[in-house]
C-alpha cells in the first residue's frame, strides 16, 4: 500500500497543483489575462497544437544540440582542468568568472555575430550548460584515492595509465550526476536566446504571445517547456542509473550519494 | 641469505605549508630476501613513508635504499601493496580487480589480450588459496570487508611481486577476521616465499607473522630496535598464548611506551 502510494505519489501531486490553480482561479475569478486557469492553458495547447508541436521540436532539437556541444566539451576541459593541478589552478577562476556572466547578456552578442535564428539558440544552451560538466569531471579526477595511486605507481603505472584504468572510469558517476543538472540548465538557456531574438522555438512563442495578451497561449507553451525538461531529466537520470550502477551500491562516490 | 631490502642512513623531510617536518632521520635497516619484517611504533613515526621510500614513489633526502642490489630511483615496479583500505574498483568485478596490476606490470602487459585465460585462471586459483572460491564473478562492494581485504591481498600478489608491501593491512577488520586474515597471508607468505615488510600498531600480528620486528622511535622515526622472533614455524593462532609469545610483546610493548615518553 505505502510502496504503490510512494510510486503515484508525484502524480498525486502534479494533479493536486493543477487542481489547486484551477480552483484559486475559478474562485476568485481571476482574469484570464493575469493568471490562466489551467483548463485554459490546456485549451490553448489542443487548439494551436500544430504551432506548438513546431515550436516544440525546434526548442528541443536546439537544446539537444548545443548540450551534446557541452558534454564534448565538458568532458574534455574537464579531464583537462583535472589532471594537472597547475592547470586546474590556472583555469579555474576564468572559469568561474565565465560563469558568473549571466548568459542573457551574451545572447545580443550571438545574434549580433550569427543572426536571429537557431545558432545563438544552440550556443546559448551549451555556453550556459558546460560548466557543471567540467567541474563535476574535474572533481572526479581529483579526489581519486591517493593509496590507489601509490598502488599503481608502484607497478610502474603512468600518469595515462592511471588516467585510464581509474581516474576515467571513477569519474563516470560524477559526470553522468551532472547531465541531469545540465540538460535543465541548457532549457533555460535556449529558451532565453528565443525570447531575445529568434523566430522560431517556445521562447519566441512565449514572447510573441505575450505581447499579443494571449496569455493562454504563454502558459501553454511553459508547460509544455517544463514537459520537455521532465522529459530529458528522466531520461539523463536512466542513463546515469543503467551505466553507473556499481556507483549506486558502492560508498565511494560522493556524487551518488 | 642476501640482502633484499638495504636502507641506509637514510632522512626524509616532508615539505609542508608550515614548514618542513622531518619525517625519518637516519633509519637504517635491512631485510633478507624471503624475510617477513614488521615495522612497529608509536603512530606518526613515519612508518607509512618508510613504504614510500622503499617503493620508490618518495625519493629520501639523503642516504640510498637497495632492492635486490639495485638502488632505487623511482617507483620500482616489482612491489605489491595493500593498505588498510581496500582501495578496490567497484566498477570491475573481483577477478578483474586482481588482474588489475597484469594489465600494467611489464612484460605482462603486452601479452595480457593473448594470454588473458591463462591470467584469468591464475586469479581464480589465488583467489581459491584465500578462501574466495565462487567470489571471482561478484563485484567488490557484495563483499564483506574481510573478503574485500583478501582480493586486495591478491592483486597485491598477482604479479608475483618479489617484495609484499602492507601498511596497517588489518587495522579496520573485527578481531576474527583479522586472525584469520593472519593465517591467510601466513600460508600465503609459505607457499610463495616473498619478502615483506608490514607496517602494523599491533603488536601480536608482528610477532605472530614477522620473523623479525623493527621497532621505530616517534618523529623524526628512526629504528631502535630491531628483535628476532624466534619462535617455530609453522606457527599456529594457539601460539599467540604461549608465555615466549607473551614476552615478546611485552618487551616490545615496554620500548615503544619508552620511545613514546621520549
């Protein structure tokens, strides 16, 4: 009873928060141009489906594509910045400087450099979604265990072969943890891009019709961006689950735990 | 016998954020080939860097160590060692952890694709000699901790390493399975006839295993004593009631408190 309870519970709440917005609506009679009822928004999804599939499948493609640019990237820098610590110490607070530039206002730059459309999109998501990547990579290779090194060192092991027998395998956890972080994170950043200057994708549809006052239509178009981001979370966390199982059951990830 | 292991006069000092910490200073100390030693002492005496020295990863500040009539410059690639914890992969299944070392030891490596059965069967078999029959194909973390201790023993000796490094092996096990475990690198220690150099605060595993313990000062660690256990092999865990052990450990027992007060 409690197991199947516990396994519908995200349902029952899900549900429970559209029934909780809908009722708050209907009660107080909020304008619609404030606060869509729920119904509403899923009345605007079913009348502009076909708008919205479109705008749908372009906001996901790009943000597949400028993640897929960050986890090619990531994981390089990443076993860049940990094997040496003088570069881990030289990169490091350009990294971070890089990281705190919040990324809307790189977007005029892009669109500047590539035009309105689906590059700066992509390159949004990947400039916004890299560094979790490369410090959770890095991390894995820094905290490996010392005695394991001494180990293999003892053995005649080089600093590649240490490299590929431990230090690339042991970070397995650590990066697969961070693509669940990321590919949220890259969501957030194609969605700015689109909302800056696109002409095609969710955020311009949420742009667009805000500025018409079709706010069903906005609300329609969040949620079916939260679906997507549900969606590709579920299906990183599978990935981390099915390749890094022995993570899971071992104590020695701090990233599992 | 010939010398095995030579340490000569030899100090190292450890560089630390504040300031240098002399580590050993001027510990000499010999071990013949096949000779079971321990180490023992007061904690922080250095054991754990006479390790590093010995193995080459630490390079002393002065005085030379000689392996098998080779000074050591650099790791030198025919010690095994197991520490305190496992430090096992838990990506690999148990057989292919203790295959780890074949597939980076020379010349093993190169031959390691073309002779991997006749490896693998190796593992198996040593594997078998510690009690770990059918465990081959789990994975480390199904383990108990003892039976994690026994792999890393093996991969420690799969490269048939002529020098067994162990620093506090047992220390983190319950008080049987540490027994037990004795008895393992025992007849382990029989039936290969390796040299090793165990570090241990314990003092009946030293005397129950070694036939010679070196007892080390605190920091700077040097050696200051250096006793023969002469009791009969092959030695048995009754043993560790007889009044000759006993008064092993209590005379051990009586320096290292004196060193300590020092």
């Amino acid at each position: 009873m409690t197991a199947t309870l516990e396994k519908l519970s995200p349902w029952l709440f899900t549900i429970g928060i559209f029934v909780f917005w809908e009722a708050v609506c209907r009660v107080f009679k909020v304008d619609k141009f404030i606060l869509p009822a729920p119904s509403e928004a899923f009345m605007a999804m079913a009348q502009y489906w076909r708008p919205l599939l479109r705008h749908s499948l372009v906001t996901l493609w790009t943000t597949m594509a400028g993640f897929a640019l960050a986890i090619v990237f990531g994981i390089v820098l990443g076993l860049i910045v940990g094997w040496s610590r003088t570069i881990y110490r030289g990169l490091y607070p350009v990294m971070i400087g890089f990281n705190c530039i919040p990324k809307v206002a790189v977007v005029p730059i892009l669109i500047m450099w590539f035009g309105i459309g689906e590059i700066p999109a992509i390159l949004t998501a990947f400039l916004i979604s890299f560094f979790p990547i490369v410090v959770n990579v890095a991390t894995g290779l820094a905290t490996m265990e010392p005695e394991l090194e001494d180990v293999l060192r003892a053995l005649g092991a080089s600093k590649l072969d240490i490299m590929l027998k431990v230090g690339i395998p042991r970070t397995q956890p650590y990066l697969f943890g961070s693509l669940k972080v990321a590919i949220t994170l890259a969501f957030v950043g194609t969605v700015v891009s689109e909302t800056v200057g696109a002409n095609a994708g969710l955020g311009y549809q949420i742009a667009l019709s805000g500025s018409t006052f079709q706010m069903p239509l906005v609300f329609a178009a969040l949620l079916l961006l939260a679906i997507e981001g549900i969606a590709m979370y579920a299906a990183f966390a599978y990935v981390e689950v099915y390749f890094t199982r022995w993570a899971f059951r071992s104590s020695m990830s701090a990233a599992a735990q | 016998m010939t010398a095995s292991v030579d340490i000569g006069a030899v100090t190292l000092t450890y560089r630390g954020a504040s300031g240098g910490v002399l580590a050993l200073q001027d510990t000499t100390l010999n071990i013949q080939r096949g000779e079971f030693a321990a180490v023992v002492g007061p904690s922080g005496c250095g054991k754990s860097s006479l390790m590093k020295l010995v193995t080459g990863l630490v390079p002393p500040d002065s005085g030379e160590i000689v392996i098998f009539g080779d000074k050591v410059h650099g790791p030198v690639k025919i010690a095994g060692m197991a520490f305190q914890n496992p430090n096992l992969l838990p990506w690999r299944k148990v057989i292919d952890n203790v295959l780890l070392p074949l597939e980076i030891v020379r010349p093993h490596r190169e031959q390691f694709r073309r002779r991997k059965q006749e490896y693998r069967e190796k593992a198996r078999a040593l594997l078998k000699t510690v009690g770990l029959d059918g465990f081959a194909d789990r994975f480390p973390w199904e383990l108990s901790g003892g039976m994690q201790q026994r792999v890393s023993l093996c991969r420690a000796l799969i490269h048939e390493p002529a020098l067994l490094m162990l620093d506090e092996p047992f220390a983190a096990l319950d008080a049987f399975t540490r027994e037990e475990l004795w008895c393992v690198l025992r007849d382990l220690w029989q039936k290969l006839s390796f040299t090793v150099i165990l570090v241990t605060h314990d003092l009946r595993e030293a005397a129950f295993l070694a036939d010679t313990i070196h007892v080390m000062s605190a920091r700077p660690g040097r050696i200051v004593l250096s006793k023969k256990v002469d009791l009969p092999r092959p030695r048995d865990l009754d043993i560790c009631y007889e009044p000759q052990f006993t008064n092993i450990v209590h005379e051990l027992r009586a320096k290292i408190a004196e060193v300590r007060k020092a």
